[in-house]
C-alpha cells in the first residue's frame, strides 16, 4: 500500500505534469471507484471543465484542488496515476480516464479496484470523513513533541500499532513503522503507553529522520508502486529490517525476525529489540 513518501511523491509529480489544465471531461470504466457523489453520471457533470488548480495530500491522501470542488483520491493498495497520450491503448486496470485540455490524459489505474475517489465542494475537505480525525503530518513543525508524547501514554497498545492508527499520526504504514521502530530499538509488541521520557523522544526523533528520508527517496518500491512520471521510488535500499527476515542485522549481526504484530506481518531485530522490553 502506498505510504506518506509515495503519494507524496505521486503528488509531486502530477503538479510538474497537469496543475493549471482544464480537464474537458471524464470517462469512468468501474463505477465502484467513485464514492462521491453516488450518482456517477452527476460526477461527470460536476467535473467537467474544472481546471486543476493545485494538488495537495494529507496523510495517504490526493487531494486535486479544481476550480469549483476537491477531488480526494485515497491509492488504497495499487491505485496510481499515468498521464497519457490519447492515443496511447488503454489497459485492462485503467478505471478512471480524465481528458486533458492538451490532448493527453490523466488516467487512474488500479489492479485491486480498492482505490476510492471522492469530489466535494471547495473549502469542506478538512471536514471530509477521510480527512477530518486524521493526526499530525509526520513533520517537526506539525508533529509537536509534547503533545506526541501525552497521545502515546494514553494508548493502551502496542507502539505498532499505534505508529498504524492515522488519528495518531497521518501516513505512517507497515514499511515504515517498522523502519521506525528498528532506528528507535523499540520492540514492536512493546505497549505504548509503557515508553519512558529518553524512548518517547528516541521514538518522535526516528519518527521525522525516517520519513523524511523515505520522502526524498521518492517512497518504497516493493512491487508496483511508481510515481506520476513511472518512476520507481528508492528507499528499499535503505531498508533495515522489513523484508529481511533471516538476513543479518545491519546494527549487530543478529537473525532478523518475522512476528505478526497489530494484525500485520513484522519484521525486527530480536537483540536491538529486545523482547526483555516487553515485561516493563
């Protein structure tokens, strides 16, 4: 599933490639894409002529700002954008095709068909169901120390799936979690509200050095994740332990483990994160 550095990078790459075009109108293939309106023949007459203004994201969120209303697109799984020539045959997985007032088009692909697209009024997407519980960008100007702290102390689970809960924090997945979980050694099935004052800062410090450079890096490409100019991202370099079960810790050498915490396959360091940690 595509994470804060993926979309953000998808979100990027369409401002280079369409901000300031008028799309002329839209074709939808599999209606079940669009959650808002129900009506899909009102969506087509809501959109059309609209001119892309700007392309924000909050959290794992698109967010198209048209003339008159926002798109809200939510990847799920495998959804991603292709801008494409008209004449350019159409794929099976291609759902959502939005004509372009150049002549190309921006078309929305998903293998899964999970990915969801909602249009609503200019100036009501912070109230949007979507959009309105979701925490903190993973950012220091955003992300307040204090307040981090205070949430994380009252969570009565475990600091896994406390990282997953958008409420807590908006972007943050399983890739990156358990990336950010290893830099802090903190043992995933540690319960949150357990961590002392030096984890809690440990923790907030892992949080932004990580995310901050998975969005430089383009995001994580694990299977079919590209950006809007179909580029791969390329923080699975950088990767310590998620997908590298029986490989070598690259901190001490130990057998990385696969566990599943918070009902999601994870992976860590056994010595760097110590099970002892979970009888505090």
């Amino acid at each position: 599933m595509p994470e804060l550095p993926e979309v953000e990078s998808v979100r990027t790459g369409l401002e280079k490639l369409i901000k300031g075009l008028k799309i002329k109108q839209v074709t939808v293939l599999w209606d079940r894409i669009i959650a808002e309106p129900s009506d899909i023949r009102l969506f087509k007459e809501k959109i059309k002529n609209q001119r892309i203004e700007s392309i924000g994201r909050r959290g794992k969120f698109l967010l198209f700002f048209l003339t008159d209303y926002v798109m809200i697109s939510h990847l799920r799984m495998e959804g991603k954008y292709r801008i494409e020539s008209n004449d350019v045959p159409i794929s099976k997985h291609t759902h959502v095709i939005f004509e372009l007032e150049d002549g190309r088009e921006l078309r929305y692909l998903d293998v899964r068909k999970f990915g969801r697209i909602s249009l609503i009024p200019r100036d009501t997407e912070l109230a949007h169901a979507s959009i309105a519980k979701l925490g903190p960008e993973p950012v220091r100007e955003t992300l307040v120390l204090e307040t981090f702290k205070n949430q994380l102390l009252k969570r009565k689970k475990t600091i896994k799936a406390t990282l997953l809960d958008q409420t807590v924090i908006a972007g943050i997945g399983n890739i990156y979690a358990d990336e950010i979980l290893f830099e802090a050694k903190i043992h995933p099935a540690r319960m949150a509200n357990t961590l002392i004052e030096r984890e809690l800062i440990t923790l907030y410090e892992a949080i932004l050095l990580v995310m901050g450079k998975a969005v430089k890096a383009g995001g994580t490409t694990i299977r079919t994740y590209q950006n809007a100019f179909g580029e791969t991202g390329s923080y699975q370099s950088f990767l310590n332990v998620y997908g590298k079960k029986g490989q070598s810790c690259p901190r001490c050498g130990t057998t990385i483990e696969k566990t599943k915490v918070a009902q999601r396959g994870t992976h860590y360091c056994p010595n760097c994160q110590s099970e002892s940690q979970l009888i505090r």
